[in-house]
C-alpha cells in the first residue's frame, strides 16, 4: 500500500486530493501537509504536518518520519498570482519543487506535480495543441512551469526518481476556489449564478480555454501514478484536457437550469493577455494512449453536477 506525503494539501486540487487518496489508500497513508493549518475535511480527518515548501529541511524531515513513498507536490502559485509577484512566484515555484524533487531523490519516493496549459504560450500552435510542440511562455507562471516539467524530466534521468505530471487545464470544483488563476472565472461564474443570476467576466467573449471537472482531474493523477512505467513515454508533461469552452458557452448551458442567468463583461487586461497566448483547445491523445486518460464529465454534465452540488 502506498504512502503518500501531499504538499499544498488545503488548496484547489490538493483538499479534494488528500481525500479521495485516504478513501483508496487509507486516511493513515496520505500524509497532508501545507504551511498553514485550518478546520478542513483535508487537515483534520487524517495526519497532517505544517510545512513550507521553501524549507527543503523540515519538508524531508516530514517524509522521512512517515516513511512515505510517494510525494505529491501541488503548492504553487498560479497563473495570474505568478504574474503580480514574479520573484517571489520564481522562489515559491521552483525553490519548492526542487525541494520536493530532493525529497524524493533522498527518500526513493514516486513524485508528481502538476503542470499546466501554462506552458504553452503565442508560438505554440492553438489548436489540437499537440503533445510535443513549441513550449514558449510568455508568463512566469509558464516558465515555471517548463522548467518543472524539464526539471522531472532531468530527475528522472538523472537519479531515476519516478517522476510524472499533466499539462492541467482550468479546473472546476464546488468544493475549494482556486485562488490567482486566469480560468478561475470558469468556476465563480456557477457560484454568481447560484447566488445572483449574474455574473461579470473578467475573460472576454469568445476566449477559448481548455477546462476540466474535478473529479476527473483527480482520477487523472491516481491512473498516472498507478500506470505501468514501461508505458509511459511523456512522464512529466502529459497534455490532459475534457473540454473546451468560451464564456457565451459556459453561460448558454447555465441558462438551461437557470434561465434569467446574465453575462457581462468587464475584461482584466493583465488576464486577459495570459489567456490569449494559451491555446483554445489542447489535444490529450499521448495520455490517452500511453495510460488510458479518459475524461468523464463534458460541459452540460458538469454544470448540471455543479449547479446541483452548489444548491
Ligand atoms: C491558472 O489559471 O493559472 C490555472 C492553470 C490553467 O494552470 N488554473
């Protein structure tokens, strides 16, 4: 059974994460952590340890007092956070996967972390991105986000640390908001529409970005932790995504369970100009074949699941 230390555990994926991972290893076997406590679900009904991920000493200090074999490093900072605070989003980032990554090196440990659509920037080709195309960000949030991904790669050549990750579109959850991200209008547009049949866009109409429901970005991570290594060719940067949407879209499929819903605009330019240079829709053949990604929730399924949870 697996042993699994989880950074970042009280953030968007990582308290949805730590649970599902206790459900299928054991609440004993998943190790959460974050640098700060609070009275979540993710932080109280299993081990947890603070940790800040900037300090590499404490972080292996916590891996090796549980034994754990498998590290999972979610904490960072996104896109549109990154973008306001690039120093600190470089230190935080990168100081922090280095951390973890030497965590893992020391401790034998399985590693993932997430990347991003963020890696892919105006030279990249929009759409049907493929797997291995030009990776040219114009962010720091998306050279961290290259770098990490090349960093993996490196530590698993390198060390023959058992590293893997996903390219993660926007993700949409009822459960923890995201916080900094540019796709974060994906999931307050179904929280204002619940509370005030309308909602103000910080993305302007007809920006296409890719999107996934949480539960299958979940199940995305447990398959690749749990796929044969023998398979898997891009370990650490395997483009996922389930859909494809733009605002008029997302809001035309509130409207069939909320029909007075209104969309209006109001476009941040600084997230704006991160969501242009993404691509519109990404092209996730290589997870699909070389460990069997499939993706269960599209966009009438998960408004409808979103709305209903939300009441
Ligand atoms: C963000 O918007 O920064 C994230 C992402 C797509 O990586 N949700």
């Amino acid at each position: 059974m697996k042993k699994i230390m989880i950074t970042g555990a009280l953030g968007q994926i990582g308290s949805e994460l730590t649970l599902k991972l206790r459900e299928i290893y054991g609440t004993d076997h998943v190790i959460a952590t974050d640098i700060r406590s609070n009275d979540s679900e993710a932080a109280t009904s299993g081990p947890f340890e603070m940790v800040d991920v900037t300090d590499g000493k404490t972080m292996l200090e916590v891996a090796k007092k549980h034994q754990v074999d498998s590290i999972i490093h979610m904490a960072a900072l996104l896109s549109a956070t990154a973008e306001a605070n690039p120093v600190f989003a470089w230190n935080l980032n990168m100081g922090g996967l280095m951390n973890a990554l030497e965590a893992a090196r020391e401790t034998g440990a399985q590693f993932f972390t997430p990347s991003s659509i963020g890696a892919f920037g105006p030279s990249t080709p929009k759409d049907l991105t493929p797997q291995d195309t030009i990776c040219r960000p114009t962010t720091m949030y998306g050279v961290n986000k290259v770098s990490g991904e090349l960093l993996s790669d490196y530590y698993y050549h390198k060390f023959g640390v058992d590293t893997r990750g996903l390219r993660f579109p926007g993700l949409v959850s009822y459960v923890t908001p995201p916080g900094g991200g540019t796709t974060d209008y994906a999931v307050e547009i179904y929280y204002e529409a619940m509370k005030n049949k309308a909602y103000t866009s910080y993305i302007a109409k007809g920006t296409y970005m890719d999107m996934m429901y949480m539960p299958d970005a979940l199940n995305a991570i447990v398959n690749l932790m749990e796929a044969d290594p023998a398979k898997l060719l891009h370990r650490n940067s395997f483009n996922v995504t389930a859909m494809s949407f733009e605002p008029e879209q997302i809001a035309a499929e509130i409207r069939k369970h909320i029909p007075e819903f209104v969309l209006m605009y109001d476009v941040d330019p600084v997230r704006q100009s991160i969501a242009d240079s993404w691509p519109n829709a990404i092209d996730a053949s290589a997870a699909k074949e070389e460990w069997g990604f499939k993706a269960e929730y599209d966009l009438a399924r998960m408004t409808e699941d979103m709305l209903n949870k939300l009441k």
